[in-house]
C-alpha cells in the first residue's frame, strides 16, 4: 500500500523506510473506495472551482458542505454553495450553513476580490434545494462522531465552524482523518505583510484548529501563488464549452481583472487544497509546527511556521511539550499539473 501523507499512517505504514530529511513531493495516497469528505467553505471564486473539481470528482463521496461567513457574508456563501451545486446537477449534496461571524473579531469580508455577490462576473443558476436545517457545526459534530470510516476535512474559508465544533466536542477529533486547509503563509501575508485572508479573519478560531492535535496539511500562500491564472489559462477551461467551464472562465475572468498588478496572474488558492488531496505528488512539503499569532494587533492572524528537524533515519524532533504531531506544511506546486487536474475535471466527472 502506498503511503499516505498523514504522519499517523506513515508511522504505521513505513516502519522500514524512515522520514526522508525533507519531503520534496507528497505521496500518492490511494484508498480502496471513494474518501468522505466535507468541504468547510465561504464561495468566493477560488471556493466555487474547488467545489467544481471535486463534486466533479469520482474519488470523493462528499458527505456535505458546511459554508461560513468570510469571503462574504453567510447568507451569500451558503447560498453560492447551492447554486453551485445546482450547476454542477449536484443537488444530492446537501450545504449547512455555519457560524456567521469570527469567534472574536467582527467579520471581515472580501468583496474587492469577489464582487457584491461573492460570485461576480457568472450566471449561475438558482439552488435546487434549500439550505439544510441543521447547523453546520452540529452537522460537522453528528457526521464526525458516528463516522465507520474517518472523514477527510478540505477547508477552503476561516475556521470558525471547525474551531467550534471542536470546542463542543473535541472527541470529534477521532472521526477526522486528515484536514487539509488553505491558509496562513510561511513567509507572506495577503491582508498584512504577515497575515493571510482565512487566518486573519478569525485568528481565533485558527489557533483552535492548530492546537487541537489533529493530523493537518497546510496550504499555504507560498503554494498557492504558484498557481497563478492566466488569461491562457481562461482561455483553456472556456475552450472546453459546457456550462460548469463557461461559468469558471466567467468567474476566473472577473477574479483575474481584480489581481494584484505585482503578479503574472490570479492566485489560484482554494482549489489546491483538492488537488492536493486528488494528487499530493504535484506537491512538496515538510513537517513544522504551526501556530497562529492572537495577541498583536500588529501580527493578528500570523501563521509562525517552524520546521521540525528530521535526522536521517528517524522522526521528526522537536515540537510542543504536548506532543502535537507536526503539520505537514506544502512550500511548492507543479503548477502545470494542477492546472490539467483542474481541467480535466471541469470537462465532466474525473476520476
Ligand atoms: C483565501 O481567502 C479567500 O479570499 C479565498 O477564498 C481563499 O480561501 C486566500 O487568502
Ligand atoms: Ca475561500
């Protein structure tokens, strides 16, 4: 059996191959059915083709979609999510909405990337269903504790309605297997110098996460700013012609027109949380211990990123007296196969 990137099973898995000194690209996981998986999301552009690649995916079975308040506000990004999911015929999917605030902070939104809307820039079609009735949280907190099999985590948002679902019931923890969260940056910010959009907007709820124990995978600004759209790139995803690819070629040409000019395209964040999951080895990383900065109004939302240090032929040292397995933090992207995992699934159901 292939390794997967969690450390828990690699510990299990590799008693014979021991760490490498430095992760330089991801293993191949491949499990034997489909990965439940829940996507914690606020759509936004980079949301809705994360959504689109993996509700187009076959090796997902997608338990749900919890939307939060972030990108805009929560009314908008739980109803972005259903009519995403109403685009892609995916009405079987059900969406719960969250928290619509941050922990602490008043809520911050990103409109000057998104539009008014979240969604600028599309036609998209109306929901097919309504929102859920149950909570998000207390959705994350039944499907976690009753799960046979453990879920996978794809957080694409800030993390108010994990961090409170984990508040409520840390036991949920045992019905995760991995979470894998765009997020924080390892030498950059995109809100402050220092702080990215997800980990500024609740800091709070961050901390939560990085402290609760659980096996993480993070993707980072310094990975997601490989992947930049391009107007080839749009040119790309509309030349496929069916309705999901006009509709991301609409959303990435508004999301593009809004870029920093510092960059040679859009920053393509959120959707590499699932090509991660669908391909790690198009990604390279390393163990370090993360945490996120509460206290300075100067820092807020900082992502402090220490790497653990790996001896040959052992495990990682280091890291926090309570013994918190590391983060397994991604610092590169082949960009190019990122950019055909995403097209081939936006052509119809990928494998
Ligand atoms: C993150 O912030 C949001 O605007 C995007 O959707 C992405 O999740 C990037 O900093
Ligand atoms: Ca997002």
């Amino acid at each position: 059996m292939a390794c997967s990137t969690n450390y828990a099973a690699k510990r299990g898995c590799c008693a014979s191959a021991p760490f490498p000194a430095i992760i330089q690209r991801m293993s191949t996981y491949k499990p034997a059915g489909p990965v439940p998986l829940i996507i914690d999301c606020d759509p936004g552009v980079d949301d809705a083709i994360a959504l689109m690649v993996a509700l187009n995916s076959s090796r997902f079975s997608v338990l749900g979609i919890t939307a939060v308040a972030g990108n805009v506000p929560l009314r908008l990004t739980e109803y972005n999510a259903r009519r995403l999911c109403a685009l892609l015929g995916r009405g079987d999917v059900p969406v719960f909405a969250g928290c619509p605030r941050p922990l602490l902070h008043n809520l911050v939104t990103a409109e000057e990337i998104h539009g008014a809307t979240g969604l600028d820039g599309a036609e998209l079609p109306e929901p097919a269903r309504d929102v859920a009735a149950q909570h998000a949280v207390s959705f994350l907190i039944d499907v976690l504790s009753a799960a046979s099999e453990p879920v996978t985590l794809a957080c694409t948002a800030p993390l108010t309605n994990l961090a409170v679902a984990l508040i409520q019931r840390p036991e949920i923890a045992a019905g995760i297997r991995e979470v894998v969260i765009m997020g924080g940056g390892i030498n950059r910010g995109n809100i402050t110098p220092v702080a990215e959009f997800n980990f500024y907007a609740d800091p709070h709820a961050a901390r939560v996460v990085f402290e609760s124990g659980l096996p993480i995978t993070l993707v980072p600004l310094d990975v997601t700013h490989q992947v930049l759209v391009t107007n080839d790139v749009i040119a790309s995803i509309r030349a496929i012609g069916n309705p999901v690819s006009r509709v991301a070629a609409d959303l990435l040409a508004y999301y593009g027109s809004m870029r920093r000019p510092a960059l040679a395209g859009a920053p393509l964040h959120d959707p590499c949380v699932i090509a991660y999951l669908l391909r790690p080895d198009l990604f390279g990383g390393f163990p370090a211990d993360v945490s996120i900065e509460t206290d300075s109004a100067l820092t807020m939302g900082q992502s402090v990123v220490k790497r653990r240090r790996m001896p040959e032929g052992g495990r990682p040292e280091g890291g926090p007296p309570e013994g918190r397995p590391p983060v397994t933090v991604l610092d590169t992207a082949d960009a190019g196969g990122v950019f055909e995992l995403i097209l081939s699934h936006l052509g119809g159901v990928g494998a």
